[in-house]
C-alpha cells in the first residue's frame, strides 16, 4: 500500500509539471504573436526619421540641411555635427554647408563671404605693394602722414619718383607745409628708410638688401597678417551678432547651424592667410 500511494504521488507530481509546461509554452506563443509586428512598426519609425513630415514650418533648420525639425530627423542630425569627432587624429568635424538662399531673412551669407575676402585681397595688395626686397616708388604710395588738416596717403602729399635704383624722391612743394610730416610718416613707415630733406625736396634711400633688411621684411609681413586677422574677426563677430538677433524668430538649431557655418568660412580665410605669410616669408629670407 505504501508503494503504491508513492507511485501515485509521483504520477501526479508528473502531471502537475506538464500542466505548468503546457501553461509557459502557451504564453511564450503568445508573446511571439505580440512582437511579431514590431519589426515593421520599427522599420516605419526609422522611416519617418529619416523621411520627415510635410509642411515644415519656416525657418525650420532641417530645411538647411534635408530634414524637418518635427520629425526628429534634423535634431539627431545637428546633434551630430555638434558632437562628431573625427575617428583618427588630425580629422576635422564635419562641415555645414547651408543655401545662402534659406537663411537670407537672417543674415547674407554672401554679404559676410565678400567682406572676408575684401580682407584677404587687401593683405596681398599690401604684400604686393608694401613688402618686398626691392623698394620701389609704390611703396611708398599709401604711407599714411598725419597732418594738422588729417590724415593723407603721401602720394596725395607730394610727387613720388625714382631718380636712380638708389634712390627715391618725394616733391612737397604743393604742399611745403607737410614736409616734416611727411619726413616723420616715412621713417616710421617701418621699412627700414632714413629720409633726408633739402628745402621741400625728401630724398630716400634704397636700403641695401641684407639679411637684416630681409628679415624686418619679414617681420613686417607677419605683423600685416596679424592686422587682417584681427579685421577678419571684426567680420565674424559682426555676421555673428546678427545671426544672434533672429534667436526669437528661429530654432536654437539654426542658430547653431549658421555659426558654425561663418565659423568655417573665417577658418578657410585664416588658413589662406598662412599660407599667403609662408610664401611671403619664403621670398624674402630665400
């Protein structure tokens, strides 16, 4: 008897572990049927992510950049060029590339892009005009002579021209009144000359080209440089503030956008600049 009612618990211990089974197998099958669809419910998120809604509204940034704010796209999209990180060293962050024509409401991209390459070409022109080894009358051209009636090029001043390859001579006699000032202008020109002055005739000197003399030249370019770094600047910040005063009219994103895109463009105008110093610097120290 007690085998047997032993044998009958076990059947029943049996039994109850197979009800439990059939019950956790009927479950799963039933999650399985919930999550099938999930994977195209996925795909269709996905979709609308990287697709965007109709009728964005104006000024949306993603309208910069292929995209719509309201769908999410545009949000992971400056997300990432606000946090992308070159994968190997020496690598830039990505570049914004936005249409001049989209954001003209806000700022003139091609206004901004012509007063830094005013910039530019005003540093060669003083390279091409002011700094070289050789000294020719143009140089002295636009040396600015401060006066009791303002300030005036010298070529405003007086008749500039060149009596030998050794020397320059400036005529004052439309205006003798400004010679010393003249004199002054030109010794503090920082090109190395030591005018002498007889009556209202300057005479100036054609530096001999020496190695000292090349490399105040080149000293001479790097402090140019400089100067039109510090006026590209002034532009940047400029196109910036503007920028800055749409912030109630537009999305913190755009804002961001149009940033960083004048910050490239200063970028690509100072790395031109090095670029116009290394060579300079290479032409007159050999």
């Amino acid at each position: 008897m007690t085998s047997r009612a032993h044998a009958d618990d076990v059947g029943r211990d049996a039994q109850g572990r197979a009800t439990v089974g059939q019950r956790g197998a009927g479950m799963m099958a039933l999650a399985l049927r919930w999550l099938r669809p999930l994977p195209s419910l996925l795909h269709r998120s996905s979709f609308l992510l990287t697709r965007g809604l109709p009728g964005a509204p104006v000024g949306c940034p993603a309208l910069l950049l292929e995209g719509c704010r309201q769908c999410g796209h545009q949000v992971l999209l400056s997300r990432q060029l606000a946090t992308k990180k070159a994968k190997g060293k020496g690598q830039s962050q990505a570049k914004v590339n936005i249409s001049a024509a989209l954001v003209e409401d806000i700022i003139n991209l091609e206004e901004t892009n012509e007063d830094m390459q005013a910039v530019i070409e005003a540093l060669k022109e003083d390279f091409s005009r002011n700094i070289s080894v050789r000294t020719s009358p143009g140089a002295l051209d636009h040396i600015t002579v401060v006066t009791k009636d303002g300030k005036f090029p010298l070529n405003q001043l007086g008749q500039i021209s060149q009596k030998s390859p050794q020397l320059i001579i400036v005529n004052m006699t439309s205006f003798p009144e400004s010679t010393a000032a003249a004199m002054k202008a030109i010794r503090e020109s920082g090109m190395n000359l030591n005018p002498e002055v007889d009556g209202t005739m300057i005479r100036v000197p054609v530096p001999k080209v020496t190695r000292e003399h090349r490399e105040n030249l080149a000293k001479l370019a790097k402090q140019a440089t400089n100067k039109s770094k510090e006026a590209l600047r002034k532009v940047r910040s400029k196109s910036i503030s503007q920028v800055k005063k749409s912030k109630s009219k537009v999305s913190e994103d755009t804002i961001y956008l149009l940033e960083k895109q004048i910050q490239q463009m200063a970028d690509e105008v100072v790395a031109e600049m090095d670029k116009l110093l290394a060579a300079k610097t290479k032409e007159l120290l050999g």
